[in-house]
C-alpha cells in the first residue's frame, strides 16, 4: 500500500502537466468558446429603452445576419468599438443591441449623442439574460444567422487586429453565406 503512494503524486503531476501542455497548444488558446455556436440563439430580455425600438427573437430571425452586440454606456471597450457598429449600421449590417446592466436614461442619452446603429435595443438591467447568452462582460459580439443559429462569438471591443484577424471574416463568411 505504502508503494502506491509514493507512485501516486508523480503520476497525478504528469497527467495535470500534460493537461496544460495540450492546452497551451492547441489551435486558438485565447479564444473563448461559446456552447451556443451552431445552435440556436438563446432568448433575448423582453424590456428595452424608452423611444428606441424593442429588439425581439424575431429580429434574430428575419432571413438576414444579425450583428448582435452586448454593451453599457459605462463600459469604456464599448465606446471604443461603437464607430465600428456605426460603421457597420451604415454600410448596411444588421447590428442589433443588448443593453446589459445599465441606467436607461444613460444608455438614451448616449445613443442620442454618439449615434444609435441598433435596429432595436433590448435592456438586461440585473444581467440575468447575459448569463443564458454565456457573456461575461461587455463587450461582447456574436454573429446570428437568418434563421437564428448562432455562428460567432467575439469577446472584447470590435477594434484592432484581433478583430480585423478573427471576427471580419467570420462576418464575410456569414455575410456571403446569406
């Protein structure tokens, strides 16, 4: 018995060690994968902000991609990559919002004066909806298909490389897919 004891803990030690190796090494370490990829979207809340348009489950299934992006007024990620939603919004994407532990009023008053790229806004003032979305917190993007699946999920601001590198051409492919 004394035998396996000694036997045990450099056993154990290898098996978590190669557990990290094969993590450190596979495809995209940094990348967060979301379970809801290729399934259908998860429920959105029902509240939204006063004189904006509601966004619905509909909305995420019109026949068209959907840009659907997790934000706050608060949060200083979001107002970086909030041209690029602009950008996006004119250029003719679908770009639809949820508003996630935010004050209504701020959020108003920031889309009044930054500019509103949502085809509607939906609100998640205590963050119980982000949960069922897998969002931990914003920024966060993720790509819906015209029937609703789920096809990308991208943590962080939509700004710099790794957006050029990572999320642009999931979009062009969903894009082109249409």
């Amino acid at each position: 018995m004394a035998r396996w004891l000694m036997i045990l803990p450099p056993v154990l030690f290898a098996g978590l060690a190669g557990t990290l190796y094969l993590g450190l090494y596979r495809d995209n370490p940094g990348e967060l994968q979301s379970v809801f990829v290729g399934r259908s979207a998860p429920v959105l809340p029902v509240t939204g902000l006063p004189g904006i348009p509601v966004l619905t489950d509909a909305d995420l299934r019109s026949g068209e991609v959907t840009v659907l992006n997790f934000w706050a007024s608060w949060c200083p990620p979001c107002r970086a990559e909030h041209p690029v939603l602009l950008d996006m919004a004119e250029d003719g994407i679908r770009v639809a919002g949820v508003n996630m532990m935010d004050d209504d009023a701020k959020a108003v008053t920031y889309l009044a004066e930054d500019g509103n790229p949502f085809i509607g806004v939906a609100t998640d003032p205590n963050g119980r909806n982000r949960v069922e979305w897998g969002v931990t917190a914003p920024p966060e993007t993720f790509i819906i298909a015209g029937d609703g699946t789920v096809l990308f999920r991208f943590v962080g601001p939509l700004v710099g490389t790794d957006y050029e590198a990572r999320f642009v051409p999931e979009l062009e492919k969903a894009l082109a897919g249409q």
